[in-house]
C-alpha cells in the first residue's frame, strides 16, 4: 500500500515540484497534500491508498521537476537508534522483496555527507537481507532507504518502469576535455534521459542534419559533430575554433528567432538564453511547419513563478501544434546539469 509519494529534486525547487504534484493530484484524483521544506531536496505527497500502478499513478517521466519517484508505504520517516540500526529495518521489512537495495540522502551538504556511513552500514545490512530472503533476484521493486541523518530514514520503493535508473536520481556525467563548454553535459544527459539506445543509434548518425540556435561557444554543437551530424550554429559569439576545424558546421551570425533552414533539418537545438514563452512557440512553430523533425531545447526559468511559467509555455507550444493538426511527443525534465532551467524534448509522430 502507497500512503505518501516522495519525490527528490534539485535544491531550491521544493516548490516546484511539490506545485508539479498538487496540479497531477487535482487532475488524478488524488487525495491529500504536498510538503516540502525549502533547500531540502525533497518533496511529499501525503495522502491514504494512493495508486502505483495504472493510468491515475505518477509517472516518473511526466514530472519534470522530479529526479526520482519512490512509493512509500509510510509517510513517516523511522527514528533508528544508532545501537542497532539493522533490527528495526529488517522488522519492518520481513515478508516483502525487492531486487536491490540503495541508500540514498538528498543532495544536500549535509546529505552528501552520508556517502562514508553508506559504505560501511550499506555492505553489513545488503548481507542481512540477502540472508533473509529479502533481497532476491527474481523480485522487481527496487528498495531504497532515503536517510535524512543516520538515524531518520524513508523506507520505500521505486518501480523499474517508472523510475530514473541512477542513484539519487542523478546521471553524472564526465566532462569531455575536448568539449568547448560545459553546457555540453545539459545535451548529452538529455540525449541520454529522452532516448534509449536504439533510438540513439537511429536519430543520432552521420548523414542528418541539425540547427543549433544560440550555439556559441559550441558545447551542443560538439555533441552533435561528435556523433556525425552536420550542423548549422546560429549565434552572434564566436565558436570555438577546433570545433569550427571539423569541417561539419557552418556557422551564420543572425538572429535565433528569425533564421530558418533552406531544407528541413532533423534536429533543432536551442540553448538561447531569452524569454522562454517566446523559445517554446519558435520551437513549436519548427516543427509544427516541418522544418525539424525533432528538437531539443532549454527553457530559462529565472522568474519566481517557475511552474507556471512553465505550464503557460507548454499551452503556448499545444496551440501551435494543435492548429497545424501536428502528433506529437513532449517530455520536459529539469535534468541534473540544469540550474535555474529545465530541458525539453519534442518529437513530431
Ligand atoms: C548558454 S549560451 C549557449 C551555450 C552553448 N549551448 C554551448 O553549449 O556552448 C547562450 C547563447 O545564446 C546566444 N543567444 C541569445 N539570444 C540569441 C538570439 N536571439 N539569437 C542567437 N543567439 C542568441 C548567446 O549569444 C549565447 O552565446
């Protein structure tokens, strides 16, 4: 039973994402309320029974601001005396399974600083529920004990399809040398969170084509050379020259918002730095006239009502899309290498 939803996040959006689950929980129907203390990386839903599976439940992928979902049967954490921190979690575990186990903490000072008592308590009590027929290969849910402190912890469960697959909700990413910017990390996480391998190897090859707008220095535009495209980089900065050298971009000096491609390209992307209702309608308005395929883009959230903002873009974006009678994937995350922004994903069907 799934009395509380908790959710983990960057720090300082406790109130987006506890905005993000109110608004599903109007539309879902469920019953209860949201908390989340400021800075502290992680948000509740509170309520009774409420659903895990089927079409009323969260989904991992439609909460953009979301690093994690985890169902808790309990809303409260459980205190545990530094004696013996084993026997009450074995207690309150016993007759369930799970695949895994994770120890997690918010990615906070204080909670990072939990990795060194991870280590040594992790590996003692992994061998106790694997003893106890607790852990088991054949089982699905994966089991994750979100500690506060060493001694409050969250005892709950995240769905294999419904669930990012890093710890702490986190893809850490190493920065490639040769990249001229670290913007850089922002699209490959991107790549890597919106797309699986195969649709990687389709979308992503030598032969297509892509637009990045607001493209200087040319962290993007390396990701997309890296991986053999062509690429046409609009910004008025100047790009990196080593990138220039590859001979796959052209690089044009104009305006973001007025340039269009003579031939449809496959991919847009677009890291401009600008008001994001005017980004989303030029995106939509690409794909919904056929000149991307798909696009990548940022959405600055600078402004103190982030969420709403937000959701006034995506009505933007519908709008555009629904007149030109276009299908259509949208899929937003505020990903890990995002900072007072989030990363969207569409696709035209
Ligand atoms: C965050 S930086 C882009 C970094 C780039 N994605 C990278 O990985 O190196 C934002 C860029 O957007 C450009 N920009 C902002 N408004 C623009 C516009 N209207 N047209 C073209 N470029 C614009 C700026 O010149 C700046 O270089």
């Amino acid at each position: 039973m799934t009395n509380a939803y908790l959710i983990y996040c960057r720090p300082g959006f406790e109130k987006e994402a506890a905005s993000e689950l109110q608004h599903h929980a109007a539309r879902k129907g469920w019953n209860g309320f949201a908390k989340g203390r400021p800075d502290s990386a992680h948000v509740l839903f509170c309520g009774e029974e409420l659903p895990q599976d089927g079409p009323s439940a969260p989904r991992w992928t439609d909460l953009v601001f979301a690093r994690q979902l985890i169902f808790l049967p309990d809303s409260e954490p459980l205190t545990l005396d530094p004696q013996d921190r084993i026997t009450p979690l074995v207690t309150r575990l016993s007759g369930q399974a799970f695949r895994e186990l994770v120890l997690e903490s918010p990615d906070t000072n204080d909670g990072n600083g939990l990795s060194g008592f991870f280590k040594a308590f992790g590996n003692t009590l992994k061998s106790v529920l694997d003893k106890r027929g607790i852990l088991r290969n054949k089982a699905t849910r994966t089991l994750h004990l979100f500690f506060l402190d060493s001694a409050n912890v969250y005892i709950g469960y995240s769905m294999p399809d419904n669930s990012a697959p890093w710890p702490q909700g986190i893809l850490r990413l190493k920065f490639p040398r040769e990249a001229p910017s670290r913007s850089t990390l922002k699209l490959e996480e991107a790549f890597l969170t919106f797309m699986d391998q195969a649709e990687r190897d389709e979308w992503l090859r030598e032969g297509l084509t892509a637009v990045d707008l607001g493209a200087a220095p040319g962290g993007w535009t390396w990701q997309l050379v890296k991986r053999g495209l062509q690429v046409t980089a609009i910004d008025n900065g100047p790009m990196d020259k080593t990138l220039m050298q590859s001979g796959q971009v052209e690089h044009l000096r104009v305006d973001g918002f007025h340039f269009r491609p003579e031939r449809p390209v496959t991919w847009l992307v677009c890291d401009m730095i600008e008001s994001p209702a005017r980004v989303a309608q030029t995106i939509a308005a690409w794909i919904a006239d056929g000149d991307a395929q798909r696009a990548v883009f940022n959405l600055k959230l600078p402004m103190k009502k982030r969420f709403e903002e937000l959701e006034r873009c995506l009505e933007l974006m519908d709008d555009i899309l629904s007149r030109g009678r276009v299908k259509y994937r949208l899929q937003v995350k505020q990903l890990y290498h995002d900072r007072e922004e989030v990363t969207a994903f569409l696709i035209r069907l």
